[in-house]
C-alpha cells in the first residue's frame, strides 16, 4: 500500500513542473531552448537549400530550352505538310551520366513530317 501511495505522490509531482526542483527545472527549460533553435535553425537551412536547388533546376531547363528553340527549324513544304528539322530530343531527355540504349528508332533520320 505504501509503495502505490509513493508512486501516486511521484507520479503528481512529474506532472506539476512548479513543484520540481530548481536544477530539473532549469535543465528543462534549457533543454526546451535548445530544441526551439535546432528546430528552427534546420527549418531555415532546409528551405535555403530547396530553394537553391528549385532555382538550379530551372535555371538548368530554361537553358536547355532556349538551345533547342535555337536549333528547331519548321519548314513549310509545297505539298501542305510542316518539315520539322533540329537535334533528336534524346540529347535533352538524358541525366548527366546517363546511358543510351541504340534503337532502331534512334538510327532514324532526325527529320520528322507532320500532315495538316
């Protein structure tokens, strides 16, 4: 009986930070501050470092971009149907270190027709 009436008494005084003594009271709330600024620190440094990636990325594509527009030629034919000349997409579709697997398709000509 005297154990369960030691651990009613504990128990409440867990619960009750007022009644606990000045050092457990000081660790908690220096344990609270230090929490606050890592959280706060790695939510800034997380959105820094997505941000500049975001920014790299599109950079990167806006560039490819403005390469390929550089490089597409259409031309009109007599017949009505629109000749579409420029470097194959693979060369833009590709990571940095990817690998390209020859196709029968990647042997074609580089010219495509599109009929109106």
């Amino acid at each position: 009986m005297r154990a369960a009436a030691n651990w009613a008494k504990a128990r409440r005084r867990l619960l009750r930070p007022g009644s606990w003594p000045l050092r457990w009271r000081l660790a908690a709330v220096s344990a609270g501050l230090t929490l606050a600024i890592l959280l706060l620190f790695g939510g800034v440094i997380g959105q820094v470092a997505t941000q500049r990636i975001r920014d790299d990325f599109n950079g990167e594509v806006e560039g490819a971009v403005q390469r390929l527009a550089a490089e597409l030629r259409i031309v009109n034919t007599p017949t009505g149907s629109l000749l579409i000349r420029g470097p194959g997409l693979n060369d833009y579709v590709l990571p940095n270190d990817g690998a390209r697997v020859p196709t029968a398709a990647a042997a074609a000509s580089r010219t495509c027709w599109i009929s109106r």
